[in-house]
C-alpha cells in the first residue's frame, strides 16, 4: 500500500514509518521539523541523541534497502500538500502531524492560537487535498483520548446510543477536552465527521491514549534510527517523565492526588494499530473511530510502578505531589471501550515493572543529556 506518514519525524511517527516500511509498504513521510524547533524554543532536547531525518532514512535504506521519501513541508502550505499528493497518490495517510502537547497550548494566547491553527487548518487542508486529488485515499488521523475527558459514565468508542423524550440515535460521545491543544483534536474530528458526510471521504478516528515507551524492534536497529523521547514539563508524558526522572534522582512529578486516570499504550502497539487501521479502511462517507489504548492507569499507579522498578535497578525514587498546574479532576470515574482494535487483531504490549526496567536501563545510558531545569513543570492552566 502507498502511505504517506505526516509527523514521520516525530515520536509516534517515525517508529511508525519504518515499521510499515519493514512490513513491505510504500512509505512517504512529510515533516516540518517544527518538533526539532518546539526544542530550541524551549531550550530543552530529546533525551536520546537523535540524527536528522536525512541520516535516518539513508540509514534505513542501507540496513534494509527500503527507500522512504522525505518531504521537508508543512501540511498549512497547501500547494505544497497538493503537490505532494499528486505525486504520491497514497492509498493510506496517516497523520501524527499536529502539536500535541497540551501545556505549550496552554503558555499564552499566542501558542494557543498557534496550537489551534496548525492542528486545525493542517487537517483541513489534508481533508481538501483529499477531495481533490486522492479522493479514495484513507485518512488515518491521530486523535486523542483526551478528547472525552473524565465523563462519570463510560467511554463508548466515538459513538453512544441516545434515548431522549422516546426517540433513539446514534450520536457522537459528547467530548469534555482539558485543554486548547485537546480542543483542537475535538474541532478536527467534527471537521472529519462533516467531510466525510458530504465529500464521501473515508475516515479513520484514532483516539490514542498516553504513549510511553520509545524503542521499536526497527529503532532498536541502529542508534542513528533511535527515536525521540521527551521528558520535559512541557512535551513529556507521565510515565516517561516518571522514568527519567528516577533515573536522575528527582521526586516524581506527581501532579495534585494523582488519582487522574487516563489509557496508556505502548509505542509498539501504536505502530501496529496504525497498520490494522490501514488494513480496515471504513466505507465511503464513513468516520469510523477507534479508541486506540490498552491498559488505564492512575498517575500514582504509574509513580509507585516506577518506585518499585527503580528500587530494582538500585535507585532510590520518592514521590512528590506538586500543586497541580492542570485544571482537572484529581478523582474521577474512568472506564473506556477499547475492543475495536483487539477484535481487528492488536495483541498489547502490557505494561509490567519488566518493561519499566527495560526503558529504565535505556534512559540510564543518556541521563547526562537531561536538563534539570525543565523537568518541573513550569505552565499553569490559569
Ligand atoms: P511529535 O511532536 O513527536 O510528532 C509530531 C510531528 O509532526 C513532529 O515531527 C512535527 O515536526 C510534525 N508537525 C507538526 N505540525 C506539522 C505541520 N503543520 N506540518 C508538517 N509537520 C508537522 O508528536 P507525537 O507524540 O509523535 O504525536 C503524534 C500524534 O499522535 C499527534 O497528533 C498527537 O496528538 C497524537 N497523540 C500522541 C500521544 C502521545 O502520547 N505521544 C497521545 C495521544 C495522541
């Protein structure tokens, strides 16, 4: 299948472009490098070294004799998308392509408008580009668990039968985001849901939970195909964060109670339910949507999994409760559908103190490229 991965440089991106490569697909990747930019920013780094895109794909090719295109452009330039679409004509387009993190949407107005325009014109030009010139290809678009937020009734898998005053539908899950980065993936999937119903566009939803992790068995096979991983207040996701904090002998960031309940999933069950979501495409007209995680866990279930892993690798790790920066609840009811994936064939990864272990021994050989001063978290909601 050809399948262009937008955001191939990133996290989630890049491990997922070489493992459908790996798997015999047609890879082309279109980046910005705005990730490598958000880092001089912020003056902070990805705590693995990591080599250009250039130098990763030429290595892929040398290691595999894979070729993956690369297109240095942004999916807001749309005669650039266009022209990349006419040239690939993908069947597939995975798109991990937005700024994902919710505290830089949180700095000031400015990274807010910023967060909302990139993620939601983005999407919007990758919606037109489609009608125009691929109107068969599949988007496969990245959503987020935290487009629902912590409704106290369970989470359905995009959609929820309503009864209301004798009449039945079939309606999408009301969605409760925390933040203006969460609300730009809530504004993109309604934007989804009406191309599809007027364009016949067919879509997939990936609603992905908290990703931890970073290697893959393809960015296992040589340290200049390693992939990115964050730890900093603003880009760092728990668990990660948790990590490398023990490893460098700082308090767990626990953020208020840490009852906060959220879907997590391996890295490598992303890669995979990337490729089964190309594997199924919907119909035409269709917005199908998965809820793309394995396990849920509380943050003080994370922090105290990390303690005991530590303790084992011989790192004494406490736990702090900071004053929490979010506006969100510290206890909550969470209970969320996740069998569409599993019923299309994802075996998880689960997250056992084994695993944690294993990131743990990782991280511990590039603990010295951590700067201390952007672990603690430095953005508030208020
Ligand atoms: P990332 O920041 O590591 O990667 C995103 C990539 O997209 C970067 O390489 C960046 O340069 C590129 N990009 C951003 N805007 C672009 C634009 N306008 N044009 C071209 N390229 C652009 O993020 P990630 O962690 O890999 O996340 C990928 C996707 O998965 C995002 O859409 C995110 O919302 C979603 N997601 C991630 C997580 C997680 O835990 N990492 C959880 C849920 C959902």
């Amino acid at each position: 299948m050809k399948i262009i991965v937008a955001g191939g440089d990133g996290f989630c991106g890049w491990p997922t472009a070489l493992y459908l490569s790996k798997q015999g697909h047609d890879i082309a990747i279109i980046d910005n490098m705005a990730r490598r930019k958000w880092d001089n920013e912020l003056h902070s780094n990805s705590l693995t070294p990591i080599a250009s895109l250039e130098e990763r794909v030429a290595k892929w090719k040398e290691l595999t004799g894979k070729e993956i295109r690369i297109y240095d452009g942004d999916l807001n330039h749309y005669d650039f998308l266009r022209e990349v679409l006419k040239k690939e004509q993908p069947e597939a387009f995975a798109h991990f392509a937005e700024q994902r993190s919710a505290p830089y949407s949180m700095i000031d107005r400015e990274h807010a408008v910023f967060t909302q325009n990139n993620n939601v014109t983005g999407t919007l030009n990758v919606l037109y580009g489609i009608k125009e010139i691929v109107p068969e290809c599949h988007l496969i678009k990245l959503g987020t668990m935290g487009e629902y937020g912590t409704p106290n009734i369970p989470i359905e898998e995009g959609y929820i039968e309503i009864e209301h005053k004798g009449r039945k539908d079939v309606l999408p899950f009301p969605k409760q985001p925390g933040s203006f980065y969460h609300l730009s993936k809530v504004h993109d999937s309604h934007n989804i849901t009406f191309a599809c119903k007027i364009w016949g566009i067919k879509a997939t939803d990936l609603n992905q939970g908290v990703v931890y992790g970073l290697d893959t068995d393809e960015t296992k096979m040589d340290p200049v195909l390693a992939n990115r991983l964050d730890y900093d207040g603003v880009f760092g996701t728990a668990l990660n964060r948790f990590i490398i904090q023990s490893t460098i002998g700082h308090d767990l960031t626990v953020y208020g109670k840490g009852g906060q309940t959220r879907g997590f999933l391996n890295i490598k069950d992303t890669v995979r339910c990337i490729e089964i979501a190309a594997e199924n495409p919907p119909e035409n007209g269709e917005f199908q949507v998965f809820n793309q995680f394995t396990e849920e866990f509380s943050v003080m279930d994370l922090a105290k999994m990390v303690v005991n892993a530590a303790k084992e690798e011989g790192l004494n790790t406490e736990i702090a409760h900071l004053e929490n920066p979010r506006v969100e609840l510290e206890e909550h009811f969470f209970q969320a559908e996740n069998t569409k994936l599993q019923d299309l064939g994802l075996e998880p990864n689960l997250l056992t103190e084994e695993v944690i272990r294993d990131i743990i021994k990782t991280v511990i050989s590039h603990k010295d490229r951590v700067i201390k001063e952007n672990v603690l978290p430095q953005v508030t909601w208020k």
